[in-house]
C-alpha cells in the first residue's frame, strides 16, 4: 500500500477518468479537493485498475492510422478488444473496416500509431521471429477461401501444422479431424476443394485456422460470395464458436447475425469509428450516419 505523502497530491479536474469513476464533484472552476474527496489509495488502485484492463486486452490499437497513397484510409482509430469478445465491424465499401481488420495481424502495414494483438506490440515494423508467432495467435478467414486446389480438405488443414509447427503426421491429422467435426465437415477430410460448395469450402478454411489453436479469430466478410443457403452454413458455424467462447472480430454486412452474435457492434465511417455500442445501437442508432447506413442496408 503506498504511504501518503506528507503534501496534498495535485488537484483533479472534474474530467478526469479517476474523478469520474468515484463521482467526486467539482466546484465551480472545475477544481476537485482531493482530500476530501478520495484517498490516495483508492486513486491508486483505479489507476492500477485501469492498466490492468489495457494489459488484460487480446486487441488493441491505439491512435492507428493508415494511408493508401493520398487516400488517408484509417484516422486514428482506438479499438480494444477483451478476451472472450465478439466484435461486429459495420459501414459502407471503403469504410476502412476491412484494412482496420487486417492491420489487426500486420496483413497491412500501419502508418502511425501501434497495435497489440495477442501480446505481440508492433508499430510499422514488426520483426520475423514476432510475426511468425503473432500469425500462430491469430487466425483470419477471406471471402476468398484460398484452399490449394491440388491437396485434400485433410491436407489442407495438416499443412501448417507439418510445416509450421513441425508437428507429426499423426497427430496433425487427429486435429484436422477434429476441427473437421467441429465445422461439420468430418466426412469431406479426403475430397478435394472442387468436390465441395462455396459455402463448405469456407467451413474447411475456418477449420484450418482453428487448427492453428488461435487465442483470436478474424472473418473478413466471409459470406459476402455465398448465396443464402451456404450463408447460414458459415455462419452457424460462427455462431458455434461464439458458444464456445472464442474471442473474434468480425467484419460483417450481415446485420441481422452482427445483432445476434457480437457483444459490441462498431461502425466505421470515412475511416473513423463513428459509433460502437451494444447489439441495440442498430435499433436506435445515435447518428444520422448509422441510420442512413442500416435504412439502406436492412
């Protein structure tokens, strides 16, 4: 416990994050008596509180900014993601929330700001050895299913783990038969890509990610090349690993799921995040931006 000094600590404005967290109020200048008002101890444990919070994080991007060229995409977007969490990013084509997604595993290189995924902190540049190990933390799946054409759905799954994790044969194959279940797709292990539909293609690129045993799972628009049959089979699948407690972001023109799925929803707009809040913030949106958005989108 720390001692308290023998001098008053400095004043707290009443904007202050601590001041607000103990409902201190402030005289008319703004100006809280912090003896009167709060202990030294109790300020030091919400600080504590705080940093714990931002450690405890599975995402975080802090002041991120990106440019394609002239086109400033992403400007200074602040995200963070708590383990356990599902987050649904909505907005219109060029949005930014695709490239937000992909900053997220270093798929694109950030121009300003840092991100932290999974404990792995990189700002522009990231060294080989952490990559190499923040792409074994994260998975993420395209609406692309970039399968190789040429091997089976089980060798699909098995080649990473052979490869990457220098992993045996045999026990690569038991986890591709278990993620295989997991997506449904247990008896496709020894067919070939053009064997399956869109919408099972899909399910066995999941299942290759989750082979990987992630901390986090990304889904870039995963169902945006499926008709609405092979939609709903992704999509249950998604939902299945929101039961099991899998911590994913999600970038989505799936409303009615975003709803149904996604602890927080975060709407993107001219590269900003314009609004974010609980599933109900797509019934009673704040913005005439986000309503204008879901009027021409549900």
């Amino acid at each position: 416990m720390n001692s308290v000094p023998s001098q008053p600590p400095p004043p707290i404005r009443s904007g202050s994050n601590v001041a607000a967290t103990f409902g201190v109020q402030s005289d008319p200048a703004g100006v809280v008596d912090p003896g009167a008002a709060i202990s030294n101890d109790m300020v030091s444990a919400e600080l504590a509180s705080q940093s714990s919070a931002i450690s405890n994080d599975i995402v975080r991007l802090d002041n991120v900014h990106k440019w394609f060229g002239d086109n400033h995409v992403l400007k200074g977007i602040d995200l963070s993601v708590r383990p356990g969490e599902i987050i649904a990013i909505i907005g219109q084509s060029g949005s930014g929330k695709s490239t937000a997604l992909r900053c997220m595993d270093h798929l694109e290189q950030i121009d300003k700001g840092s991100v932290t995924v999974c404990g792995h902190t990189f700002g522009a540049d990231i060294p080989k050895s952490d990559l190499k190990m923040l792409r074994q933390d994260v998975g993420i799946v395209f609406q692309s299913y970039n399968l190789f054409p040429h091997l089976t759905v089980e060798r699909n799954i098995t080649l990473a783990l052979t490869s990457v994790k220098k992993m045996g044969k045999g026990q690569a194959k038991e986890i591709a038969q278990t993620v295989l279940a997991q997506v449904g797709l247990s008896e496709k292990s020894q067919m070939y890509p053009e064997q399956l539909s869109g919408g099972q293609q899909q399910r066995v690129a999941i299942a290759r990610s989750l082979a990987m045993g992630p901390k986090l799972m990304l889904f870039d628009e995963v169902t945006s090349a499926l008709d609405p049959q092979l939609t709903g089979e992704v999509l249950r699948v998604i939902e299945k690993l929101a039961r099991e407690g899998m911590t994913m972001v999600l970038v989505t023109h799936e409303m009615a799921f975003a709803m149904k799925v996604a602890h927080r929803i975060v709407y993107m707009f001219q590269g900003k995040i314009h609004e974010q809040g609980g599933p109900d913030m797509l019934r009673h949106p704040q913005t005439p931006e986000l309503k204008h958005f879901l009027d021409n989108g549900l």
